[in-house]
C-alpha cells in the first residue's frame, strides 16, 4: 500500500511530559536497556500496575501494546520511564509482576554500580529518549558548542568542514530546547552525526585541508578533534556509531542467538552431504514469488533437509535464519524490513496433528500475514503430511499457500535422485535401487542411517529396515545386563517422549525416580539394583546408532526411528508407559482400537491400546486432569471420536459429585502465565473442539459459565470462533455475558462476524450485544464481516445500526476494507447507510484510491455515485487517477475522467497520470488523457529535488526510491529494453527517471505509438534536462532505430550539447549503433546543406 507509515513512533506527547531529573536512575536505565529490551516479559501487567500508580496515561496501554511485537512493547515502555519517581515505581512493578523474570530484572537494575564519571556524562543533557548511545552522543556534540563559526545555514550539499560543524552546534541548540524527541527527530541526529563523523575519521588531517578556516578557529577545531579523539579512546567514531545502530535494532537474546548459531553450525555441517533433486530445485524457484512455502511429505522423506538447505542458501544471499521453536518465536524475532528465513520444522505436531498448536498458529495469523507482506521475509515451513491434510489446519491458510509436497509426481524423487543420493551415503555397491526404493517414501531416510550403520545387509535393511532395528533391540535383551541396561536406556527416551534430558540422571534417586526405573527393569527382564549412572551410560554407548544428544538432550537419531521405538515399546511395557509415559506421549500415540479403521489409517507406528488396558488408560486421563493438565486431555487425539468421549463420560460419571465438579472447574496450571493458553479450563476446550456431549457434562457442574482462561478467553467465545452453533446455543441458555471480550478485546460476536459463522451471528445478536465494541487494535464486528466478505454477517449487523464509520487504528473503516478487498456486495450496502466516502487509511488513501488501485470497477462505480473528492491523495501524493494509470487500469481511467480529476497532479517525486501511462505503453490511456489536455511536458523532479523530498519521507528510502525506479524500466517492456537496464545500476535507473518528461521516457522504452502521440500534441520534442539530455539522446543510447528516425522527421535538433561535452551521434557511436550514428550523420550533412 502507498504511504504506508511506522506505526512505532516513540512520541512522548507535550501534555504529558514529566519533570526529568538526570541521576542514577536514567544511567542504570542506559546500561541495562539491551537486558530490558530482549528479557523483559509480558509487560502487559506491568502496564497495567503503572497505570495504576499514575506513571503512565490509560491511553498508554494500547500504544504500547499496539505492535504485538516483544521488543518493540518493550523500547515503548521504557521510553515513558522519565523521571526517578517513574523509575522507583517501575522497579515496585516489576517486583509485584508474577512473572519471575521481571522480578529479577528488577534486582538487576538496582544493583548496578554508577560511577562519577557516568553521572557527569549526562549531566544538563535532556533525557529525551533512552535509545543506547545517545547521551553519549549528545555529550560529543556539545563539544562543538563553544566553536565560532558563521551563522549562515549551508546548502544541503556542503560538506566543508565549517558547514558539519554549523549543523552538529545546530543540532546541540535543538536539544537543550526539546522536551521530547520522536523516532524521526532520533534518526535523523544519529544519521547526521554519522555522517559528519564518518568524513572526520576518513580524513588524515581535515584541518591542513580545509583552507578556508581561520587560524583560530583551526585551532578550535584541532582542540575538538583531539577531545573527540581522547573521549572515545583512539578508536574509529564511525565504526562505533554503526555498531551502536546495529546492536540497537538486536532483539534476540545473546543465550538465544549463541543456540542459533550452533544449530546453524551444525546444519552447515551436515548440508555438505546433501544431494540437489528437482524438489529442492523447484523449493527455491518458488520462493522467488512466494513469502511463506510449506513443505509435505511423510516422516523421513527429507522435509527438514530440504528445509535447511534452502535456509543456508538463502543466507548466502543476506538473509537471517531465525529456527522457530514456539509460535511466539516469530512474534518476538520479527524485524520489518530486515531479511530473515523463518524456519518452522514439523508443524503442528510430529506425529499427529496437535490441535493446541493449531490454535496457537491460528492466533498469530494477523503476525504471520504482515511478515509475509514484507518482502523481506521468507517462512520455509515443514510439515507431515497427515497433519497438513487434517481438517482444522486448513484453517492456517498462509501455510496452505504454497505447498511442495515431496511424493508427489511432480516432486518424488527420479531414478537419477535416487542412485546420486544412494552413491552419497551408501557407496556405489548398491544395486536394485529403483526395486528397493519403490517399497517406502522415507528413501532418504534410510540412506541417512545405513550411513551411520553399516553393519547390516544393505538389501536386507532396506527391504525391512524396521525388521532390523526389532531385531537389533531383541538381540540386546540376549546379551545379559548390559544389553538389558541399554534397552531400558531406550525405553526411558520413549518414556519422555523423546526429550530425555541429560540432568535427570543427575543427583540422588528420587521416589517418583525409583518407581520408573522399577517399573521400567521388570518390563525389560533387568533383576538389577537401581542405577541411573548405568542407565546413562548405557544410553551414551548408543549415541550415533540410535540415539543422539544435543545441548544436554537426548534424542533419536530422527523422528521417524523414534516412531518406531515408541511402537516397540508400547507393544513390550504399554502398561508401564501407560502410568510413567509423558504426558503428551500418552495422549497423542495412543489409539483405542475400537476406533473407526479409517480414524488412524494413515498414521504408522500408532499403539494400540488393548482393551485388558482401556480402563487404566482413562484413569491416567482423569489423573493428569486432576493435576492441572488440562491442555492435554482435550489434545487427545481419542477425544475426536465420540465412542470414546462417551467411554470417558461414563467414568467420569461414576466418579462421586464433588470429585466431578472439582474436574468441571479445574483449570490448567502446566502452561506458563505468558502463554495465551495458560488456565485452559474444561469448557474453554470442549467448546473449542466441538465436543457438545461434553459440554452438556460440564454445564451441569461448572460454577460460572464465563469462567475464563488466563488471556480472558470464554467457552462462548471459542465456540463463536470455532462456529459451533449447537453448543452456542447450550451455552447461551445459560446466560453468559455475551459482551465479555479476551485481552485482545475479541468478543464472540467479534469472532464469528470475523469467521463468517452467520448462525452464530444471528444467535448472538438475539441478546442485543453491542455492536461496536472493538479489539484493542479498534476493529469492529462490521470492520471484519467487511473485510472477508461476508456480506449476510454485514446485513445483519447493519440491521443493528453500528457506526459505519468506526475505523481501526490505522484509520480503516468498514468501506475502505470493502473497497479495498473489491466486496462490490458489501459496499452497496454500506453506501446505504450513508458512510463518510472520504475517511481515509492513515497513510491518506481512500476507499476511492483503494478500490482504483486495485482494478475494482463496479466499486470504482458505486463510489463516484457519492460525489467523492476524486482528488484525495495518499501521502505520497498518488490520487486515485494517478494510481490507476500506473496501474494500467483503462476503464477505472474512463470512469474518472467524467468527475473531472486534477488531471495533472504530482507525486512527491513528480509522478504524474501521464508519465505512468507513458511507461507503461498504454495509448488508450494517454489519448484520453491528453483529450482532456494533459500536460505533455510536466516531469519528474530532479534528482537534487527526490533527494531532499525523502531526507525527511517516513518510509521511503532513497535506495528504496532508486530500486523502484530500476524496477520500473525492466518491467513491462521490449527484451531489448530490458536486458540493457539489467546491466546498469540503480544508480542509472535514477538518473535516467530524475527530470524526465513522459516524452523522455518513452523515447527510452522504446514506445513508437506513444512518441508519436506525444508529439502530435505539441510535446516539446528538445525539452532538455538539467544535464542537458533530450529524449533523442535516450532514443539513440538505447538503439531504438525507428524513434531517431521519427524525431528527426519531426524537428529533433541533433546539436544540443549535454553538460558531458556529448552530442547524440556521440552516444550512438558509444554504444555501437552504427545504423542510428548513419542516419544522424546524414541528417546532420542534409541540414548543413540545407543551411548552406
């Protein structure tokens, strides 16, 4: 979108500005900001208890929670500690703040040592921001305060000595004044100081060179030099300024990012037996157009591999890899605009589809829609192929965008594949690839651990490679207390699910200890004193072959093998896994067997729970219930089928009353508090997953119907969001407060208008909810039923009377989101209502500029029937005329025209309807323009002009600009065009855009029908710019023959002479046109001769 603005300004408001005294506080603030900034933990609390203590404004909450975003939440936070009294409260707050990392930042801050010289540094210096470096950056500017130098401001361009030292004592006298400074006023004095800095420290001896100084002002100067020199302790200024800036933007914690970069490492290392196929091939052609690609396939078929590969190359490139382990991750590491690849392996499950993880990811949609917008961003996600076919993850429709699924047809592995990947790791002994392969996916796999194997029948393993680990593990138990010590080693890894953690084995046995290794001898045959030494190094003996560990964890080799021993094991001990397995283990691979065949059928490796052992599985559900796991009941995968549900019922119902109220209300206690799904309670996950039969139960003992999780949300509200009318209505029966929102201010009427769940809606609206309230990010029920189009939901609603001019706080509203998604229903039925046609987006783009930006017609249509200002622009200065002829939009064009637009309104760079149209080759366009009378000579700025114009743009970079431009002359045009602009820079796309006319340009893209227009309406065929180059010049660089030609019929003077000294037969002849350097020269022999 055009004119998109930062919408994390730290502007403290003049109202609200606090008496700031500098001390201790301010400087302990300074040295800890990097800790506070990356550890500071949920804040929201936090800010709530300051709020209440009168440090900060009710409004405050919102502005700083606005991101989402963990560090940015933080830096805003931060900034609003002022004064000492602000900092001793904010200590009293993270204190009381429950959570324990807080407290402990807390401690940290108040036992940081403050020295004399830390004082004096900031001393009668305003502490207008707590951005690191900047008192410090302050107190070097305030040398330059006592230098005599003239009080004439210098041209921007001037980069004399005398005219850096004009803007640093400029900048000094700025900030004594202020009583606040923004995030612009903060960029532009840090990039300012950069600069001028960057030319001190380039320079030997500046002072000798600039001749134009006094003799005592060079000695004031030398003086300056040399305190600059002392202060920062003979080091290079520029490089600590840029290292200051980059360690600014760091949002991952030090611990964090050393993890990362053995991970990194580590596939690094492993990435240099990986073998090219036409999937990875084809991974890295799509993310050339697409942001967020998923990867399928069953486990072992190298979803991961592929995955980190292609990570690795694209670090090559520049690119970030952020390995993302909870949803919350790609929250938190988020940089807009820094090149990152995230990283998502196996998600949503491992096994099975993890419905809580489905839910998290479903949360974090708005996050993952706005990295994906940046296009700076990649997110390479892998998932198992049963969890991507599983019905709740269509709902995660980002990661349904762009899927590689490795056993396709198009994607399975050749014949070719197959014997390189087999060379790689087996050798070429290998024959009958093509037979051996045919009889499983996981290939690759197999491949991987042959290579670490070796000591089997390679045909053998790879007929039965399962068969052969049985048997390896049979063997065992035949090779006394050893073998046996080594079995059980494995079965404790399946006991925890996977993650065996190597400090388990530290310390003495505990009781709960003793009772699993118990258990665990007797169901492998090992009569033998308790031992966790043995057991640890029995597993460490087969560390490489079936186990491996890493950072203090003990895993399998792959998931897959894992799978395996899990099945094995649950065959061989099911009872013991059944009372010591982890919890998650318990619930997610353990399938009743009196499901439907089909329930699991595709799902290898699952363990069948016998009905000898049906009632102690369910009796270790009520267990983990009662203790507060929660989460995990209604995770189990069993849950989904109603026999099982009514088997669970009817224990429970045996169980005494008061022992089933305490299960009704029991709330989960294993999440962490900052986890959005910590207090899940029974309702809250049977309302979620549907479970009605359940919820009849429930209600039948639950104290409060809008009992609540930890985040706020309610069993209505999961229901209305997960569009469960049956049980909607059971719980509206009950007279829930239909009004109660989630922390995020989601209501259920919020919800199911945002989903598209009409019943719901309909349900809802009976109990006369209000129709306004909105999320914390101001958006409304109609807001989002017009967004996603959901034109029945918006009928009902607008029966209610909402206000259809409630915008977000980005300044969208209901139309503006309808016109813009191109809903051309629902944008007659808000014009019903008479809405405000001109309330604009923040960045000043209108219903009308959005509906024509993107070829919207029929809405284009309705709007204008409205009498808009058709000459609203954004803050880029696009109108909606301007847009649409960028667009190549014809009929929208026509359809402005009749409401009479500024036909020759500029962009901030000086973009115009007819320069765009004249780009683009559209001759339809410019021959309506140019009927209305365009100007066929209005231009782009100069490049002095765009420079300026960005210096203080928002968003906008110069390189950005220069990038667009470069972009603009290779799209859309002849390969000849193309592949010439290719070969240059930014640079000469800039110089070639900057001070043209559409005529230029068009001569430059080589548009034949256009130039001729152009000039048959008086176009000024020799306008000339700054540096003197006419459109022939460009005509006769780029080679197009048949527009020199045309030029010179019409009156093109060859003779004009650029600034460079060069002519157009010059040009030509450099660039080795040799029919266009004939044609010039006899023209030029014609008019002398003509002359003469």
């Amino acid at each position: 979108m055009e004119g998109q603005q930062f919408s994390h300004h730290e502007v403290h408001s003049q109202s609200k500005v606090k008496s700031c005294s500098t001390g201790n506080h301010s400087v302990r603030l300074q040295k800890n900001y990097y800790n506070l900034i990356q550890n500071l933990s949920d804040v929201r609390n936090v800010i709530d208890s300051l709020i209440s203590k009168g440090v900060l404004e009710p409004d405050d909450h919102a502005d700083i929670a606005s991101s989402g975003v963990s560090a940015e939440m933080n830096r805003k936070l931060i900034a609003k500690i002022r004064s000492k009294q602000d900092y001793m409260l904010f200590l009293e707050a993270l204190k009381e703040d429950p959570v324990s990392a807080n407290a402990e930042l807390a401690s940290v801050l108040e036992s940081t040592d403050v020295n004399q010289d830390e004082l004096n540094q900031t001393a009668n210096i305003p502490q207008l921001t707590n951005r690191p470096g900047f008192q410090s950056l302050v107190t070097l500017v305030s040398m330059v305060k006592a230098v005599q130098i003239s009080d004439t401001e210098p041209e921007s361009h001037d980069s004399r000595l005398a005219a850096d030292l004009y803007r640093l004592q400029s900048w000094y006298k700025k900030i004594i004044k202020m009583s606040s400074m923004d995030l612009d006023k903060y960029q532009q004095f840090v990039q300012t100081v950069n600069e001028i800095l960057g030319r001190i420290s380039g320079k030997s001896d500046p002072v000798v060179k600039e001749t134009t100084l006094s003799t005592v002002m060079q000695k004031q100067v030398k003086k300056m030099l040399h305190s600059l020199k002392e202060k920062e302790e003979n080091s290079d200024l520029k490089d600590k300024l840029k290292k200051m800036e980059t360690e600014l933007g760091e949002i991952i914690p030090k611990n964090i990012k050393e993890l990362i970069k053995k991970q990194i490492e580590d596939w690094e290392k492993k990435d240099k037996m990986f073998v090219s196929t036409r999937a990875s091939d084809y991974i890295l052609e799509r993310l050339q157009d697409n942001s967020c690609l998923t990867i399928t396939a069953p486990s072992g078929v190298g979803k991961s591999f592929i995955a980190r590969h292609t990570a690795l190359v694209l670090k090559k490139e520049g690119y970030n890899i952020i390995p993302v382990y909870s949803p919350t991750d790609i929250r938190t590491y988020y940089q807009p605009g820094k090149q990152t690849v995230f990283i998502i392996d196996d998600i949503c499950g491992n096994f099975t589809a993890n419905q809580q993880q489905i839910y998290n990811w479903k949360q974090l949609l708005p996050v993952i829609n706005t990295i994906i917008e940046d296009k700076c961003c990649k997110i390479i996600v892998s998932c198992r192929l049963q969890v991507y076919k599983d019905e709740k993850f269509n709902t995660l429709l980002p990661f349904k965008s762009c899927e590689c699924n490795l056993i396709s047809d198009k994607l399975g592995l050749t014949y070719v594949e197959k014997t390189n990947i087999a060379n790689t790791y087996i050798g070429t002994s290998m024959t009958d690839i093509h037979d051996l392969s045919q009889k499983c996916d996981f290939f690759p796999l197999l491949c991987s651990l042959y290579h670490e194997k070796k000591d089997v029948d390679v045909k053998d393993f790879f007929k039965n490679p399962f068969a052969v680990y049985k048997n390896e593990l049979d063997k065992l138990n035949e090779h006394g207390d050893e073998g046996k010590y080594r079995t059980c080693s494995l079965a404790l890894c399946v006991l925890f699910n996977n993650h065996l953690e190597e400090k388990w084995f530290l310390g003495k046995v505990t009781k709960r200890q003793k009772q699993i290794i118990k258990d665990t001898y007797n169901a492998c045959g090992l009569d033998r004193g308790i031992s966790k030494a043995k057991l640890q190094h029995a597993l460490d003996t087969l560390d490489g072959t079936f186990i491996c560990k890493q950072i203090g964890i003990y895993r399998t080799v792959h998931d897959k093998l894992f799978d395996f021993l899990a099945h094995y094991f649950g065959q061989k001990m099911i009872e013991c896994l059944i009372d010591h397995g982890d919890s998650d283990l318990v619930h997610e691979r353990f399938v009743w067997q009196k499901l439907p065949d089909d329930k699991n059928s595709n799902i290898d490796f699952i363990i069948e729970i016998q009905e000898d052992y049906f009632e102690s599985y369910l009796e270790r559900l009520i267990k983990d219930w009662s203790v507060g796991k929660v989460r995990v009941i209604f995770m189990n995968n069993n849950m989904t089928v109603s026999s099982f549900r009514q088997q669970l019922l009817q224990h429970l119902k045996q169980l005494t009353i008061s022992q089933q109220v305490t299960l009704a209300n029991t709330k989960d206690t294993v999440l962490p508090k900052d986890h959005h799904g910590s207090g899940t309670n029974p309702l809250t996950g049977a309302c979620y997953d549907g479970y009605t039969d359940i919820v009849h139960w429930l209600l039948h003992y639950v104290a409060d119907v809008d009992q609540c999780r930890d985040d706020g949300v309610t069993g209505l509200i999961m229901a209305s969001q997960e569009g469960h009318t049956d049980i909607v209505k059971l719980l509206l029966e009950r007279n829930p407060n239909v009004d109660l929102c989630d922390k995020d201010g989601w209501s259920p009427l919020y919800l199911a208008s945002r989903d598209g769940h009409t019943d719901i809606v309909k349900l809802l609206l009976e109990r006369n909810p209000n129709v306004d309230l909105c999320d914390e990010d101001g958006c409304s029920p109609l807001f989002w039923a017009s967004n996603t189009g959901h034109t029945d939901i918006v009928k009902l609603l607008l029966e209610r009377n909402p206000n259809v001019n409630l915008c977000d706080k980005d300044g969208c509203s209901p139309l503006f989101m309808a016109s813009y998604k191109g809903h051309t229903d629902i944008v007659k039925l808000l014009l019903e209502k008479d809405p405000n046609v001109d309330l604009c987006h923040r960045d000043g783009c209108s219903p009308l500029y959005m509906a024509s930006c993107n070829g919207h017609t029929d809405i284009v249509k309705l709007l204008l029937e409205k009498n808009p200002n058709v000459d609203l622009c954004n803050n880029n200065g696009f109108t909606p005329l301007i847009q649409s002829c960028a667009n190549n939009h014809t009929s929208i064009v026509q359809l402005l025209m009749k409401h009479k637009p500024n036909i020759n309104a500029q962009t901030f760079d000086g973009g115009n309807a007819l320069y765009f149209s004249a780009l683009n080759g559209n001759i339809d366009i410019i021959k309506l323009l140019l009927k209305n009378y365009a100007d066929c000579d209005i231009f782009i700025l100069s490049k002095q002009s765009v420079t300026d114009t960005l210096y203080n743009h928002p968003i906008k970079t110069l390189d950005k600009e220069k990038q667009e431009l470069f972009d603009s002359l290779v799209e859309n045009t002849s390969s000849h065009v193309t592949d010439y602009v290719s070969k240059k820079s930014v640079d000469y796309a800039f110089d070639v855009v900057a001070g043209s006319s559409p005529l230029h340009i068009t001569c430059f893209m080589g548009r034949k029908d256009v130039v001729r227009c152009l000039l048959d309406h008086n176009a000024d065929i020799n306008m000339t710019k700054e540096d003197g180059t006419t459109p022939l010049f460009y005509a006769c660089e780029v080679g197009h023959e048949d527009i020199v030609r045309l030029l010179l019929d019409k009156g093109a003077d060859t003779q004009i002479i650029r600034l460079d000294g060069k002519s157009p037969l010059n040009i030509a002849t450099d660039n080795g046109h040799t029919s266009i350097v004939i044609m010039l020269t006899n023209h030029t022999k014609k008019e002398d001769k003509l002359s003469s």
